[in-house]
C-alpha cells in the first residue's frame, strides 16, 4: 500500500461523508457557495467510490475465474 492509499479514506468512510453531504445540502440554510464547494466534494467522492467498487469487482471476477478453472 502507498503513503497516498493510507490516507485515503475507505469506502465506508466516503459512504458516511457522502451522507453528511447529502443532509447539508438538502439543508435550505447552506449558502450557494458552500452548496457547490459541498457538490464539488461529492463528485469527487462518487469518483472515488465507483473506482473502489470497479476494482472490487475486478478481483472478485478473478478470484471466481481461478476457483472454475
């Protein structure tokens, strides 16, 4: 594992951050400004998430390939 992966936060940590970024922009209290820095943040979470669940599904894919063979 890199420097860079170790302080990555894991999926279940993007997950809960996604939440919480959800409740505060449903909030009709959070500012434009913070709504599209909090949207910004989001998308790169998204990103972040959809890469982990691509891999993970790498692996299981080949893991079942070496178990039928």
């Amino acid at each position: 594992m890199t420097e860079i992966e170790a302080n990555e936060p894991n999926y279940e940590e993007m997950i809960s951050e996604l939440r919480e970024i959800a409740r505060k922009l449903d909030n009709p209290n959070t500012s434009v400004e913070e709504a599209v820095k909090l949207h910004t943040r989001g998308m790169e979470l998204i990103s972040k998430c959809e890469a982990f669940l691509a891999k993970a599904e790498l692996t299981i894919t080949e893991v079942h390939g070496e178990q039928t063979e």
